[in-house]
C-alpha cells in the first residue's frame, strides 16, 4: 500500500477530481481512482481532514493506494494535472510549522523518529513530538517572563527606590533558572548522544589487533585480519547498539613509517577519521616492550581509551595493567564488557539515560549554552542595575525561544527542512 497526500485550498476539488464525492471529515470509503478520460486506474481508500485540523493545518486529502509503481505514479501524475505540484523534502512539515501545528522542536522530531537508528532513540523522538522537549522549555522561558516583568516594572517606575534585586529575591530566582536551564541543557546532551550516536574510532600501530576487535564487537568478519603488517588500508566501519545508543565504530590503517604511498594514503584517511570521533580508542599490543606513547597527528582534545589488546598471548603470571589502560582480547572476549562500558562512560553516557529523554540537536545545544550564559553574566551583576539584569533575561529568553523556532530566520528553516524525505 502507499499513501499519496494532498494538502492546500485546492485539496478536495482535485480529489473530487479522482475519486468522485468526498467522505464525511475523517471517515474512510473505497473509492475508484479515474483518470482524465474518466477510466479507472486504481481502486483504495480516500480520507478527508478540513483545516485546520489536519496534520499541516491546511485542507488535506490522502489517498491510500496499492503500493506498486505504476498505480503509485499515475496517481500522482493525475493530481499534478489537476494544478497540484510535487511537495518538496520537509514541505508537510513545515506548513504544519508555518501553521502553529507544531513547533519547530516538534517538527525536528518527525525526522529523527523516521531516522532513528534505535528503539530507544525512537522512544525519544516519539516524546519529541508528543511536545515533552518543547513543554520543559516552554517551562523554563514561563519563568523568565515573571522576572522580566517583575525588572521592567522596576525600570518604567524609578520612583519606588526600591532595591528590586533583593526585595523580590530575584538573585536567588536567577540561581533557580540556571539550574532548571542546566539541567534541561544536561537532557538535551544526552538526546543528542541518543539521536546522533558515538563515533568511536580505533588508532594504533599496525597488527595490533584493531581489526580483530571490530570484527569481535560487531559479532561477524568486517575487516580481514592477516599477520601482514598494514592489510587495512582504508576505513572499515560497523554499527553496534549499547544501551539502546547507536555506536559507529571505524578501523583504520595502522600508522607508522611508511614509504608506500596507498599504505600512506590509509594513514591520513586515519587522522582523518580520529579528528571526527568522539572517543578514539589507542590500542596497543599486551607486554609490548616499547613504552606506551599516543600515535602522531591524533587531535589532543579528542577523547581517548587506552587499550592493551591480545590479552590471551599474555602469561598467567603477567602484571595487570598500567592504571586508567584497559587489556582486552577479542579472541576470548575478556575485557570486552568493560570496554563497551568505557565508551558509554566517555561519551557521558550513564545506565538507563535512555528513560524519559527526548532527542536534541546541536543547534538546541547552542540555544540552551547561550541562555545559560545569559544567565550567569546576570548574576555577576551587583547593586541597582536592573536595566543590566533585565537585558540578560531578554536575551536568555530569546535564545530560548529559538528551541522552538519562534525566532528562527528562513535559511535556518530551509535548512531543517530540506533534509526531511518526500511526503513528510
């Protein structure tokens, strides 16, 4: 089956076109599908829902068809002769946006929940949408008006001399608003974790194992592994889930000197790679002699997991491992569970964050960072400088109503929406 939609003022008078008389407003009939000559093409069910109590606001038509190409597009075809147009990536959504069905938080959500790539970051984007996410902040900014008002009355009426920073408690209120933003900000971290996942990515000199571990944690062959030093040349990637996270981890060419210009060529597709993780993995081999030391051209800020692998070679009577270095094997498995626990704990993930979270973006990151700022540079302020305060809190709340999309430009719109997919 496959559903062909139709949203605007001209929705019902195209449908009528194709399929005869309406339904009553959201009640399904099968109806005959006919063409321009008036021949049938397809029979299924037709809905109605009449604005602005539809998905976008706006009038809409769906039509439920067989799911086979050619029905599919002659359907299509018909509606587009009729005046309609094809809609573009985003559009429902977004007219459902521009028509106060949804806010943009909201709107965001519809495409994380169609991308997701767990079930609980499904579950997230599900409470995304049923508005959890807009709620908590619409919260935060309801509290910022009663101090806003409570500091612009102060400024429009000089002659009361009061000194309003103390008498309406309002440094202990700023301190309260920026721990509920905090603590908003702290939940929208992890939804983004949950929403985008951990780039995990394993570096170390060659043959020390770094493919054997991914085929282990991915549970199949991924990467060949041979005793020939330098067999991967190129990134080899797989996709695990821990703790309902998705985890992208990626092989690499092993780095060290090398005249060969393809083994070369894998080494900066390395550093390459290292510079985009969220936690690299630094591998080295268990009971090596030489002395542990970072592989050149890593990013210094990146995330790092020491790990000492083939730990089955090693002696019974062997030393256990430096402090904060983790020994691995991936031919037995030992140290595995702890290894996928040092990725979570890394990424700032902790046990059953998934519960009650909500998906987030970067850019609501960015806008819940900036109102904390705001925040805090309000605090700093002493003595009667209300007009100072007050700025602070206009400008933390306008941050925060960006979350929503209430003060987002057009190319921030397009931009949002040009990636969702056809029909959504």
């Amino acid at each position: 089956m496959a559903i062909v939609r139709l949203s605007g003022p001209h929705a019902e008078t195209i449908a009528e076109a194709v399929a005869g008389k309406l339904p009553a407003v959201r009640t399904a009939r099968l109806a005959l599908f006919r063409d321009e000559s008036g021949e049938p093409f397809d029979q299924g069910l037709i809905l109605r829902f009449q604005a602005p109590a539809s998905y976008t606001g706006e009038n809409l038509v769906e039509f439920h068809c067989h799911g086979g190409a050619v029905p599919r597009q002659a359907l299509v075809q018909r509606c587009v002769s009729l005046g309609a147009r094809v809609a573009e990536p985003g559009e429902f959504s977004l007219r459902a946006f521009l028509n106060g069905r949804l806010d943009l938080a909201q709107a965001e959500a519809v495409a994380d929940l169609i991308d997701a790539d767990s079930g609980s970051a499904a579950r997230a984007a599900m409470r995304s949408l049923q508005g959890d996410f807009s709620g908590r902040v619409a919260k935060l900014m309801a509290g910022l008006v009663d101090l806003r008002v409570l500091l612009e009355a102060a400024i429009d009426f000089p002659e009361e001399e009061l000194d309003v920073l103390r008498e309406y408690q309002v440094r202990e209120r700023l301190q309260q608003a920026l721990a509920d933003v905090a603590s908003v900000r702290e939940s929208a971290r992890l939804g983004r974790v949950l929403r985008d996942g951990i780039q995990v990515v394993l570096v170390g000199p060659p043959n020390v194992g770094k493919s054997s571990l991914l085929n282990r944690l991915a549970g199949e062959t991924v990467a060949i592994v041979t005793d020939i030093p330098g067999t991967t040349r190129d990134t080899v990637r797989c996709e695990l889930v821990l703790d309902g996270v998705p985890v992208h981890v990626t092989d690499t060419a092993g780095l060290r000197e090398s005249s060969d210009p393809v083994e070369r060529i894998g080494m900066e597709r390395t550093r390459s790679a290292a510079r985009g993780a969220d936690v690299l993995l630094v591998m080295t081999e268990a009971g090596a002699s030489a002395p542990r030391q970072n592989p050149e051209g890593l990013p210094p800020e990146a995330l790092q997991i020491q790990v000492e692998s083939k730990a089955d070679l090693l002696p019974a009577e062997a030393a256990s491992p430096p402090a904060g270095v983790l020994r691995v094997s991936a031919h037995t498995g030992h140290g595995l569970d702890a290894l996928r626990q040092a990725i979570l704990n890394a990424a700032g993930w902790r046990e059953g964050a998934g519960e009650g979270l909500f998906l987030a973006r970067q850019r609501h990151l960015d806008a819940l960072d900036t109102a904390c700022r705001h925040l805090a540079t309000a605090l700093e302020f002493e003595g009667p400088t209300v007009d100072l305060v007050a700025e602070e809190l206009r400008l933390a709340h306008r941050s925060l109503e960006a979350v929503g999309g209430r003060m987002s430009a057009d190319a921030l719109l397009g931009e949002i929406f040009s990636r969702f997919c056809i029909g959504k």
